[in-house]
C-alpha cells in the first residue's frame, strides 16, 4: 500500500481550517491596538498622526502579526513532517547536484499515485491569474556620494556617506505587491510593487568632504555632526514600481524560481535637520525625488499547483537618483544603491478558468 506524502496529507488538512481566520484576527487585534496608541496618545510620537505614516504603521503591524503567526505554525510542525521533508531534500540534493536545491521529492497524490504534472499545469493556466502578496524582510543601503546645498555659501559634498537600514524599528522594512499572469504569455507576467525600505546616515561617522560652509572652505574631514544633526529617509524610501517578471513554474511542482526587472518613482520621507538649526527649519515631508529601477530574483514556495496561497523568498536590487528640496532653499543629491531581502505571502486568484 503506498503511502501519501505526509507534506499533502496532514499539511492541506491543518492549512484548510483556522490559520486563515486567526491571522486575520492577530492582523486585526494589533492594527487596532496601533489606531489606540496613534489617536489616544499622539504625544507618543506626533509624527504619526501624518496619514501616510499612520496607515504606514498600520498596514506593518498587521504583516508582522500575520508572519508572526506562520512562524508559529512552523513550530507546532510535527516531528515526524519535518524529518521527512529533510529527508526528501538530502535525497533530491544528491540526485540533482543543483545550486538551487528543490524542496521536496515527487509528490504523491491523494490515492496514493504520482501527480499529474500535466495536468495541473493546464488547469494552472486555463485563466488569467492575479497574485497579491506582502513581505517584510531586510534592507541595506550602500555607502554614497553626496551633495548639500544651501543659500548662504554652502555648497559641499560629501564622499562614501554611510548608512543604515533599521530595518526591524519603527517603521519596519514591507511591501505590498500585485501580479497579473496572462495565460497567452506563457511564463510572462507584470507586477507593480510598493517597498517601504529606510536609510538613515551613521551619525557616528567621519566624512570625507570638499567644498564651502557659509562661504568658508571646509577641512577635508569632519564629524557628522559638524554639518548635520539628521539625515535619513526612515519614514520610508519609498520605491513605487511596475515590473515585468518571468517565471519558470515548470520546473517544479511546488517551486517556481522567478527573476524580473523594473522602473518607477523614488518617494522617500525626507527628514533633514542641519547642525545649531532650529526645529522649525527642519525639513519633514514625502517627496518625489526621481526615478527608480529595480532588479529582483527569488522562489515561490507553494503547498499545490493550484494552491491559494503560496509564501516566497527574494533577492531585490534598487538603484534610486534622489534630489530633495530642503525647507527654507538649497537641496540634497544622491544616488542610492539599495539591497533587499523579503519573505512574504501570496493570494492566489484564477479569473477565467475553464
């Protein structure tokens, strides 16, 4: 008697009944502990009774408790599941002697016989397919090159600016995305996507500087905070793109690596403050500082073909020109290389089938 996968049996089982309904309640409940927090105690932090920071924090707060949960899931496995799906990976991991290693060893169907391939992959295709997914993650910035102007004399620029990405505080590093796949183009498909990623510069760091400060030539090296006493995009570098995406779903039954590029508008939060400024010269606002292009590879990870859901991982590069406009005349420029590790979630939903 052949026995069905333990990864198709007792997973579809538990994955068909509550999760959905108790990550949906957990989103719920601290979304609405952050609507408490934002409206009953704006003292807290006045920031966040700006609308687009405020639904920034919200939306984050529910992804973090949905992820929060699955991770839960993950440790309530049995055993006995997991032995069995590393074992699956040793023998594939062997037989294939691939870079990317495939997740699981043929799958059984439900009576106990090989699934259709085939098959699943007609009946995956039969429609249109809109995928909508959130992920949060990790974020980094490259070191960059800088200018500053203000009026006054001061007209300086700054060498291998470091930053960081405080990818894990307030607000956390996410993104939502939705995909559309046409059956007609086979494996093509186009997906805009929205990153909440962050750079705040090292206020600890020496910079490398040329130039002039109210009409006096600057040191060619300076603390930070001689010039500055902030500079960040930590309310968001925002990245808003439209992307085309390939994916190569036949390769694998519940692994479909992907790879894409695309362009669209750099919208950081612009939070600058320049060094014995008072706060109200402080510049704090959204703004569209250029264009971005985006480079991005990863795996779906899905418990069917023609599952509903489905959870990935991702690799994504953004390159963004940013020139800000500073409160009060002047501006700042530069160019941000911008590294991104997600893992989210995707809904999947068949529109046309037959």
């Amino acid at each position: 008697m052949t026995q069905s996968s333990p990864w198709t049996s007792r997973w579809h089982m538990r994955a068909g009944r509550a999760p959905v309904v108790n990550a949906a309640l957990a989103m719920s409940a601290v979304a609405a502990l952050g609507a408490t927090l934002l409206f009953t105690q704006p003292d807290l932090s006045p920031e966040l009774m700006r609308p687009f920071t405020a639904i920034h924090g919200l939306l984050a707060s529910g992804f973090l408790a949905l992820f929060a949960y699955v991770a839960l899931l993950g440790v309530l496995w049995p055993l006995a599941q997991i032995l069995s799906v590393l074992e699956a990976v040793s023998k594939l991991a062997m037989a294939a002697g691939l870079a990317g290693v495939l997740p699981f060893a043929q799958v059984s169907g439900p009576d106990g016989g090989a699934a259709s391939g085939a098959k699943d992959g007609q009946s995956a295709a039969a429609g249109h397919e809109i995928q909508i997914g959130a992920y949060g993650g990790y974020n980094n910035t490259r070191p960059s090159k800088l200018r500053f102007t203000q009026p006054g004399g001061t007209d300086m620029t700054f060498m291998d600016v470091k930053w960081k990405g405080e990818s894990f505080k307030t607000e956390p590093y996410w993104g939502v995305r939705v995909t559309w796949w046409n059956p007609r183009l086979a494996s093509v498909g186009f997906m805009f996507d929205y990153s909440h990623a962050k750079a705040s510069a090292v206020k600890t760091q020496e910079m490398t500087q040329s130039g002039s400060r109210d009409g006096q030539e600057v040191p060619p090296r300076e603390p930070f905070s001689k010039t500055f006493r902030r500079l960040e995009f930590t309310h968001g570098l925002n990245f808003f793109t439209l992307n085309a995406l390939y994916r190569a779903n036949w390769l694998h039954e519940r692994m479909a690596p992907y790879a894409g590029i695309g362009i669209g508008l750099s919208v950081p939060h612009v939070e600058f403050r320049r060094a014995g400024a008072e706060k109200e010269t402080r510049t704090f606002v959204h703004q569209v500082t250029g264009l971005t292009f985006q480079a991005l590879g990863g795996i779906e990870w899905r418990a069917s073909r023609g599952g509903t859901f489905s959870a990935f991982t991702e690799y994504k590069l953004n390159f963004s020109s940013n020139r800000a406009d500073l409160n009060g005349g002047g501006l700042l420029e530069t160019d941000l290389w911008t590294h991104q590790a997600p893992v989210g979630f995707s809904y999947h939903r068949r529109l046309g089938a037959r």
